[in-house]
C-alpha cells in the first residue's frame, strides 16, 4: 500500500480526493454527475481502467451505505424494465462503433443532450410518461452508450427530467438505477481481473472524500433541494452535454 501511494504522489492524491469531494457532492444533490466529473481528472493521473474502477467502487459503496435515505422515494415499478432494457442494450453498444466513430457519436450525444435541456427548461415534468415505451427506450439507449462509450447517464438523466416533478423522486430515481449499473460494472470488472490492490488501496484513500461529499450534498438538498433542484440539475447536465461534445471536437 506505501508504494503505490508513494508512487502516485501526496500532491497527486490531494488533487484526487479534492476531484472526489465535488463530484460527490454534485451526485448527492442532484442524483447524476459522479462518474461524469471526476473520471476525466482521475484519467489525467490513472490508467482508465484504475480510474473506472475507483469510480465504480466509489458509488456502489456510497449508493449502499446511504439506500435507506433514498431507496423509499425510488419509482421500483417504472425503473425495473428499464434496469432490463439497459442490460440488453449494453450488451449490443459496442456494436455501434461500427457505425459511428467515437468522437462522431460523442458529438451526436453533446448536441442531443444540450438541446434537451433547452427543452426540459421550458416544459414541465408529466408523470403521466413515467414507465412504457419512454422507459424502456430510456434505458435501453442508456444501455447502448454504456457499451459503447461507457456513459450511461445522459438518457436515463434526461427522462428524469422529463417525467418526475418531485425533487426527492427524481433524485432517487437516477441514485437507484446508476447502484445497479455501479453493481453491474464492478461484477464486470472483478470477473476480468481488473479490480486489483491498487485499485482497492486508492478506493480505501478516496473513500473519506466520497463520504464527505456525500453527506455535504445530501445536507444542501435538505436545505434547498426542492427550491433549486431542478435548475441546477439541468445546468449541470447541460455541462455534461457540454463536456461530451467537446472532448469529440477537441
């Protein structure tokens, strides 16, 4: 364990638990944005399979430890086709490079992730969407960018959105379903053998930060979750969007 953190660096470490703290905090408020803010920095540092796996292992742990304050609020009949339809579609998004380059694919998502926000801002939420076809095809898109870019986000974040007009519900909705796919991703990674001690030691480092940033997030949606919730999950998807597209251009 003195190696690896020697070999990593105090400076290096500090930046990392800083990246952590933050992304933890936007997830604990708004539901999403974890994985999407702090993987680039880790990337910068890590190997992308290190990075990934700290990650995961950050949000399955946390999206554990803290169920009880969110899992009563979580729609359970109207995410459990769509965990399915994730599934099958990660299993077929690799498939997709095929067709699309990568960068033509992230430029594709930024644009279509901006533009809905433009949306979402204007109109208001209709629970009467929740579940069906928008679902699935919510989750089976979800699945398709997981496989093939590995960033399942932006569509299960934008039905959201779309659908759920309580805070705490939209909130626990995205916390619920990206457990699953944390789940998923760490079995993925175990059974390959790219879980190792390195990854294990940086997750046991970062976890203060991560539990830190949690509790943080949670205590301003507390205070201003309902107030502000929604704008600030828009904006910060429309970074994401924002993000994507830029990584594909530049």
């Amino acid at each position: 364990m003195a190696d690896i953190l020697s070999e990593i660096g105090l400076l290096t470490m500090v930046g990392l638990a800083a990246t952590i703290l933050l992304a933890a905090i936007l997830r604990a408020f708004t539901g999403f944005g974890f994985a999407l803010a702090a993987l680039p920095i880790l990337s910068l540092v890590l190997a992308p399979t290190t990075a990934a796996s700290v990650i995961v292992l950050l949000t399955l742990t946390v999206s554990l430890q803290t169920i009880r304050s969110y899992w009563k609020d979580v729609p359970i009949k109207d995410m459990a086709g769509m965990i399915v339809t994730s599934a099958i579609g990660t299993l077929f998004g690799t498939y997709l490079l095929l067709i699309f380059s990568p960068d033509m694919f992230r430029l594709l998502i930024g644009g279509t992730v901006m533009l809905a926000c433009f949306l979402l801002a204007k109109y208001k939420p209709a629970p009467h969407r929740a579940g069906g076809m928008f679902g699935l095809g919510s989750g089976l898109v979800s699945g398709l960018l997981n496989g093939a870019l590995a960033i399942p986000g932006p569509p299960v974040i934008i039905y959201s959105m779309a659908v759920y007009d309580r805070a705490r519900v939209a909130r626990a909705f995205l916390m619920g379903f990206f457990l699953f796919s944390a789940a998923f991703a760490a079995t993925s990674y175990t059974v390959e053998g790219i879980i190792g001690l390195k990854e294990l030691t940086l997750f046991a480092v970062c976890y203060p930060a991560m539990l830190i940033g949690n509790r943080t997030g949670d205590w301003l949606f507390e205070k201003h979750g309902d107030a502000s919730h929604r704008p600030i999950a828009i904006w910060a998807l429309f970074g994401i969007g924002l993000s994507v597209a830029a990584a594909a251009i530049f």
